[in-house]
C-alpha cells in the first residue's frame, strides 16, 4: 500500500481553507458579547485559523473573558 503525500497535502489544504470562515464565524459570535469591536477577532480568529491549534487557544482565550455590561452601548 503506497501513501500518497499529494493528496494528503491537498486534504491538509482543502481542511485548513475549508476551518477560516468556521473559525472567524465562532470568534465573531463569541467576540460580540465579549467586545466592542467582533469584527477584529472575526479577522485575528480566521488568520489564526491557518493554525488550527492556535485559533482553538485563540477562542478559548475569548471565551474565558468577561462579557461586557447589559446597558452597555456596545453589548448586542
């Protein structure tokens, strides 16, 4: 049984491009509770998404931060 390493760099490829919009999606929903600008980490969450270990840490991070107020101006 032969491996073929061109598709398995094409899997790895189709994988990574195929998580960006997934994980700038996640980070924008979790960033509009958790910040007033999501968009920002919409962009760092899906540039972080080239490395899937660091956008996983990366939303973690984002998770574990405090919400912002109710009668905030910014809270959705």
């Amino acid at each position: 049984m032969s491996i073929n390493a061109t598709l398995f760099g094409e899997f790895l490829v189709f994988f990574i491009v195929l998580s960006i919009p997934i994980f700038a999606v996640i980070c924008y929903k979790i960033g509009k509770r958790k910040s007033t600008m999501p968009g920002v980490l919409a962009f760092v969450g899906g540039c972080l998404a080239l490395f899937p270990l660091f956008a996983l840490i990366f939303i973690a991070v984002l998770a574990l931060k405090k919400d912002l107020p109710k009668n905030s101006v910014y809270a959705h």
